[in-house]
C-alpha cells in the first residue's frame, strides 16, 4: 500500500565531495511515512553528510531531493523545520546550567513560558517522554537529556524525525523506553530516519534499513530478516574477524590493586570517586561499564596519576604502591594509560605523529640521550606503530589531526601497546572509531593479554565490555560495584546497577533497587 | 554576510608566507602615507629599509638596534610557544639595566675585569627576579600574567626614575637625572674603532642557534611547546604545569634583563630614565613577526632595527616626524595579524542564504 503513495522523503543522486574526500556519492534514499528507516554505517560512511544534507546544514553538490513528491531546495535548518524535519543531534545542544523549560524555551523564542510548560509536559506524556521542567540539565541522566531533545523537536510537529545515534549514551533500560516512543511516533504516521552502527538495534526497531559504505549506498534491506552478522558484513564489506580469547589457566598475580580510592574533583560537573576497589590480574581484562559522566573521567585520571594525589585510598600498580607517584613514575613501574580525549590529551593536533609518539614514550623508551632528544630512535619507533597498527597515513611526519578518528585511536593505541606495558588501562578504546578499526584495535589488545600483561578496559559500550573482557565491574555517580564474571551476568543487570550508588559490602543492593 | 571558517590545513608555507607580505603590504602602504604628507614616496622609502644597508656605519646601527630586540624576542617566544604570555619584557629590561648598572654605580671607579661579567650576571638575575613576580603571582594565586607583567614595567620605570634622580644621581652632573658613566671595565668593548657595535651585538648569533636546540632537540623545548599546544596533553605527558610557567617566565625575564644591561653598559654607559625606546614591546612583534622560531626572531628583529634606523635617517633627510617609526611597526602588526587571521581561516560567503532573510 505504501508503495503506491510518494515517499515522504525522495532523494536522488545525492553527491557531496569534500577536499580530501568523497562523502556522499550518488546516494538514493526514499524515507516513507509511518516507517522507521535505518541508516547504517560505519563512521566516516558518510552517513552525518547525507542528514546534514536532509537537514539543510549542507548542500549536497549535485542530486536531488524531492519532499512529499515536489522537488524542494533546503537552504539551512530553518527552512527544514518549516517543511516538518526534526533532527536529534549525536551531541546534545543543550547549557547545562539552564532547567529544561529555559532550554526548550530558546528554540521557541515566541512561545509563552506557562503555555510552554503545559505543552511540553502534555507532549511528554503522550509519548512516554517524562520531563522535569525546571530541573537543571546538569542534574539529569543522558537518558533524560535526550528526551528534552526529542520533544524539543516534537513540539514543532516534524513529519520526518531525524535521530543521529540515539543510544551511544543510554542504559539498555533508557533504549528500551527510547524504541517504544520511536515506535509511537511511525504509528502516528510520522517517519522516523534512525542513523546507527548498533546492529543489534537496528534489526529490532527498524522496518526498513539503508547500508552506507565509503560514501556509497551498498544496499536496501528489511533488517528483520537479516542477521547480524549478514549485516555486518555488508557495512564493513568484509568477513567479520572475531578476537580470539585465550583461556586463563593459572592465575596470575594482581597487576593493579586499587583500595578504598576516593578523590575530589576541581571540575564544576565533575564526580567525586568514592571507596572504589579494584583488582586485575594479569592475563585478564577487567572492563568497567557506565554512562559517561559517573566518573570515568576522574578514575583515570586517577589512576593515570595525572590528577595528583587522592584524598583517600591505595594505588598499587605491578606490586608496588603507587598513590603519590607521578604518571611518568607509573609508566616507568610498566603501567601505560590511554585517556578518552584523543585530540588535546592522547595525542596533539598540531603535531607530527614522531612528536605525538615522544609525548608519551619518552622516559620509558628512553628517546632522551645526553640531554637531546633522539629525533631519529622516535621517528623508527613511530614507523614501528604505523606498521603494526596498519595507521593510515601520509607518514610518520603527518600532523595529528590530518588522521581519521580510527587512524588516530589505532596509532594512540599502538604507541601504548609497542611500550610493551604490563598494565594498560583504556578508556573508551573505541568510541567513535569505525568497526575496522574497532576491530583491530581489539584484537591487538586481546594479544597484548596474552603476552600476561593485564588490561582494564573503562567503556560505555557494554557490546565491547561483554565481548573483551574477562571481568566486569559498573562505575556510577563515582562509585564502584563489586566485580563480577563476564559470564555470570546479563547487559540488563548491567544496565540495572549503572542506575544506583554503590556500596561493596552490599552486592545485592541492585536486586533490591 | 561573510563568515570566517577554519581551514582544515595550515601550510608552513602560509605561515612564513605572511610575515613577508606583511613587510611588503607595510613597504605599500607606508609609500601612500608618504604621498599623502607630499613626499616621494620612493625616495623615503628608500631612506627607510635600503639605506640603512648600504653603508657600514648603517649596518653597524641596525646591529645595535637588533642586539637587544633579538634577545628580548628570543626570550619571549619561549613564553608565548608555552601559552604565558609575558608582556613585561620591558620592565624586566630596565629590572635588569638597574640591577646590573648598580654594581657600576657603586664601584665607579674599579678597573677590575670581573665587573663587566658580574654586571652581566646580576643584569640577568634582575630581569629573571622582576619576572619571578608574575610566576609567583600566577601559580600561587593563578593572576593573570598579562596584566601582573604589564603593570610591573611602570613600577620598573618609576623605580629607574627615582633611583637616576635621587641616591644614585651622578653628583657632577648639574642635577640631569642619571647615573655616573660607568667605568672602563663596565663598558662593553666596541668591535670596530667608530662604529657604535659592540661585543654584546655578537649574542644575536649565538642565542638563535641556542634557542633553537633547546626548542627542537631538546625534552625542556618540547615541553614548552607541548604546554603551549595542549594543557592536557602536556599533563598526560608528565609535564609539571607550574614548572613550565616559572621556567619560561624566568628566561623572557633573564633574557629582557641581560638586553638591558648590555645596553647600560655599551651604547649608553650609564642609567637615564629613558634607557628604552620601547624594546620590551617592540620585541613582541618581532618574537611574532618572527613566527616564534628562534631563527625568524632574528630575521624579524633585524627588520624591525632597520625601521628604526630608517627612521632616523627619514627624520634627518626627508624631515618625517619620528612617530613614523611607530606608525611603521604598527601597520606591520596590523598586517601580520590579518594575514594570519587568512591562514587559520577563509573567508565563506554562504551560498543562496539570503534568499531566506
């Protein structure tokens, strides 16, 4: 029946080039009413380009987009929101120090306060969207920011909702109650264009599904009847590799014991950690599960010793106790650290890939001689990663910021890893990267724990915690639960306890929650 | 409307690029002021930036005039590549000239060989002290530097004007401010009988080349550039932020205070309140000008020293008031800061957007 009416949405053609690469490259879409279609992809597929371009943000080169079956021109996002698109960005636009109502009220200037509230609890109701107007958005869960965003976007009563990778910062719980609203709207005949690399998610929610690969559509599909793995496949383009992981037999002894750490944080949002316990053994890999902002931040720093001393509480890497020592001290006992911002921390934008491999690999590879720098050691080292790690790029004299997110995670990634620590602690080792190189990046770390070294792994994304890791434990509001077996517990009871306060004497208290 | 964007890249070719067009576009525009004022505007700026060059006595000048700009600059772009910005360079020179010059005034009559290198020292310990203020100031209290060094060259200048004018008054020197000339043995030898350059000039070969190795080959330079580029990322390297604010302030300082001290003891041979025509700031531009490459520094120094001296000359010849000279390196700035807006940015003008007003 669908067929017989114009899609909602047409685009023909679509072709975007940037400088240094093709984005979109002559892309058909058609979005009907009443469906939510996926748009899948890994990053860099050029996936953000094609919304941006429905969103009016760019201008495609060359191709066509025709909306209920008339052929229309989108100038910028004002002009979208007049024909009905709504679009939900990956990275919330919200201030923080602004209660909900204030920051809904900003995208609807003409709108009356009182008015506004009723409308947006109303609104909120129907669909399932519970909102707190006058609490202050730095108070509230990614869940509930999100939902300001999508009613946000309601109240303008879009046709077509365009949602960027919806659930990277949710709870299992918080995508659940996040699907049934997304199935709500499509039955209200409103199309829903949903952009994800969750295959998982896109097989369950989605009638309809678009493969970008490279730029390229690769293929239609109904995600139901595929399979993941069918799926995957068709966005990487190649067989799926999976890590091999190599079975403990003996334990080895502890190379990070953590005991009642507590910090206080300088930051104006920031967490403060408190009584966090944690153990990893060598030959394992203890991942560490939550929603971003409970704390991840300041347990590595923590840890990495770039926060300076905690306020209470033992650090003991590799046998010896490490609480007051400096980060350079730790990388010395065999400890390595590769925090979450990869621009501005791991690595430098502005600086060559050999100074970017010298930032952290000086004092342990001992690239200093006589008071000067061996330039030539740093640059084999940094041909070392980039052949290791398959970097892609020009040389090891390209700047930081000419890699792609993957590129630049798998040569960070590398530079820790070919210092051969006996520690590694990550944080968030794939995030944003493509699957590729996602891949790649797990599978070096998996041989890295096979040589006996020992791992913890800080991530949001419990697909990778339940895949690498030997161990779990979940961070949130700057405490720790008690660690657990990867096989003896379920992502829902994950999801459970990234919800609560954790007291370790009590492992049961999620039961009771 | 016109909308400035990032450019993805940054050639290094744009960035040396701009400093040159910006001394061309100055040459430029400085021809049409001088038209304006009914001048030729070829001739006078001939006098500007050829004449200075084609003589010995010229060159001699323009090297007396680079001396202590290099310096200051060199010691600057140490601070401005670690992000502290250390504008007091010209406090920190008369901190210097005062603290070297003292030693002068009180053995005025020594012909002891060791002087000369005390003052040096003490000229050196000077500036690093005056800088040490705003260090102490900024990683005690987290002041901003900016303003803590700026306000310290007026209490620098005061401080010269009181101590030229009262205790350390030449007592034969019918009551005009300033010290007795320094002895023999304080004075910087001369390099050529005549000709005002000295053995203090010689350092303008020596310390680009020292800077260089410390920012290119060394951990401390990489350090600074680190700090500078990424906070974060300097703390993840190991790098102790304080350490870095002292460190870099104390060597714009040192620097600033040995400038000044040679220039006490070389081309003026005693303290007057006006022991600066405004090196300290004249030196930011040309730690700019220069890119902040210590090698840049020295070619941007020895350019700015030719305006100066070519202002002179403009003064004496073509009857040009001496703010010219300012003017001079005020359009140059302004250029420099322009162009360099162009090779961070480009300039956008959005596409059928009106249509929409």
């Amino acid at each position: 029946m669908q067929t017989t009416n114009p899609p909602l949405l047409s685009l023909t053609g679509i072709q975007k080039t940037f400088p240094d690469c093709i984005a979109n490259d002559a892309i058909d879409l058609d979005v009907q009413s009443g469906q939510i279609h996926a748009l899948l992809g890994e990053n860099g597929a050029g996936k953000s380009t094609l919304v941006k371009i429905i969103y009016g943000v760019l201008r495609p080169d060359q191709g066509n987009i025709r909306w209920n079956g008339v052929d229309v021109q989108i100038a910028n996002p004002a002009q979208a929101r007049e024909l009905g698109i709504g679009m939900v960005f990956q990275h919330f636009s919200l201030f923080e120090a602004l209660t909900t109502l204030e920051n809904i009220a900003l995208a609807l200037p003409h709108e009356d306060h009182d008015k506004l509230r009723d409308r947006l609890v109303k609104t909120g109701e129907v669909y399932g969207l519970a909102l707190q107007p006058d609490r202050h958005v730095h108070e509230l869960s990614m869940g509930e920011r999100q939902r300001i965003e999508i009613v946000r976007c309601l109240l303008q009563d879009p046709k077509l909702l365009i949602l960027d990778e919806p659930t990277s910062v949710l709870t299992p719980q918080e995508t659940e109650t996040m699907f049934e609203t997304l199935r709500k709207l499509a039955a209200e005949s409103r199309a829903i264009l949903y952009i994800s690399h969750k295959l998982e998610e896109v097989r369950s929610l989605c009638d309809k599904a678009t493969i970008l690969r490279e730029g390229r559509r690769v293929d239609d599909c109904i995600p139901s009847t595929e399979t993941v793995r069918s799926l995957a496949e068709k966005m990487i383009g190649k067989r799926v590799k999976s890590v091999k992981k190599q079975l403990v037999t003996q334990q080895k002894p502890v190379s990070l014991r953590v005991s009642s750490l507590a910090t206080r944080s300088h930051q104006p949002y920031g967490v403060d950690l408190s009584d966090v316990q944690l153990e990893v053994r060598g030959g394992e890999i203890l991942g560490i599960a939550g929603i971003a902002g409970n704390g991840q931040i300041e347990l590595m720093d923590a840890l990495s010793g770039e926060a300076g001393s905690p306020v209470a509480g033992k650090i003991e890497i590799l046998g010896v106790e490490a609480t007051h020592l400096d980060t350079n001290e730790r990388r010395n006992l065999g400890a390595a650290f590769v925090p979450e911002e990869r621009i501005g921390q791991a690595a430098v934008a502005n600086m060559t890939l050999i100074e970017n491999s010298f930032l952290t690999a000086a004092t342990r590879m001992k690239f200093v001689r006589n008071g000067l720098i061996d330039w030539g050691a740093v640059s084999g080292f940094t041909q070392n990663i980039v052949r290791n790690f398959d970097v892609r790029t020009t040389g090891v004299s390209a700047l930081a910021n000419s890699l792609s997110g993957g590129n630049l995670q798998k040569f960070i990634v590398g530079r820790e890893i070919l210092q051969e620590p006996r520690l590694l602690i990550v944080s968030q080792p794939t995030w944003g990267v493509d699957a590729g190189a996602a891949a790649a990046i797990h599978e070096k770390i998996q041989l890295l724990v096979n040589t006996g070294a020992a791992v913890l792994i800080i991530s949001q994304d419990l697909d990778e915690i339940f895949l690498l890791c030997d161990w779990i434990a979940v961070i949130s509001q700057g405490t720790l639960s008690t660690t657990t077996r990867v096989t003896e517990i379920t992502p829902e009871d994950v999801g459970l306890l990234m919800g609560v306060r954790h007291t370790q004497q009590k492992k049961t208290e999620y039961a009771t929650a | 409307m016109l909308r400035l964007e990032p450019r993805s890249t940054q050639s290094l070719w744009a960035a040396w690029l701009s400093p040159m067009l910006a001394l061309t576009l100055t040459a430029v525009t400085g021809g049409f002021i001088f038209l304006a004022m009914g001048k030729d505007p070829g001739i006078v700026l001939y006098i500007y930036f050829i004449e200075p060059l084609t003589s010995a006595s010229g060159l001699s000048e323009v090297a007396v005039k680079a001396g202590p700009l290099v310096l200051i600059g060199i010691g600057l772009s140490f601070g401005f590549r670690a992000g502290i910005w250390n504008i007091g360079a010209e406090g920190q020179y008369i901190a210097g000239a005062i603290a070297g010059g003292g030693l002068a005034v009180y053995w005025y009559e020594s012909t002891s060989s060791l002087l000369l290198p005390a003052m040096l020292l003490t000229g050196i310990l000077g500036g690093m002290a005056w800088a040490a203020i705003p260090a102490l100031l900024k990683t005690r209290f987290n002041a901003n530097e900016i303003l803590v060094s700026l306000m310290l060259v007026y209490v620098a200048e005061l401080l010269l004007i009181h101590l030229v004018q009262g205790p350390w008054r030449n007592p034969m020197g019918w009551g005009f401010p300033g010290t007795r000339m320094f002895p023999d043995a304080a004075t910087m030898p001369l390099l050529f009988t005549g000709k005002r350059v000295h053995l203090g000039n010689t350092l303008i070969l020596v310390a680009p080349f020292v800077a260089w190795l410390l920012l290119a080959r060394t951990q401390f330079g990489f350090q600074i550039r680190l700090f500078g580029l990424a906070p974060l990322a300097a703390r993840h390297a190991g790098v102790p932020g304080q350490r870095m604010v002292w460190q870099s302030l104390l060597i714009g300082g040192g620097l600033a205070g040995l400038a000044g001290v040679i220039e006490a003891t070389s081309t003026i041979g005693q303290l007057i309140p006006d022991i600066s025509p405004g090196y300290g700031f004249t030196a930011i531009i040309v730690a700019f000008l220069g890119r902040l490459h210590p090698i840049g520094v020295l070619l941007a120094g020895i350019a700015i020293a030719v305006t100066y001296i070519g202002g002179e000359g403009a003064q004496i010849s073509a009857r040009l008031p001496s703010a010219v000279t300012g003017l001079f390196q005020g359009i140059i700035l302004f250029y420099l800061l322009a162009f360099d807006l162009f090779t961070r940015y480009k300039i956008v003008i959005p596409a059928r957007q009106e249509a929409r007003q």
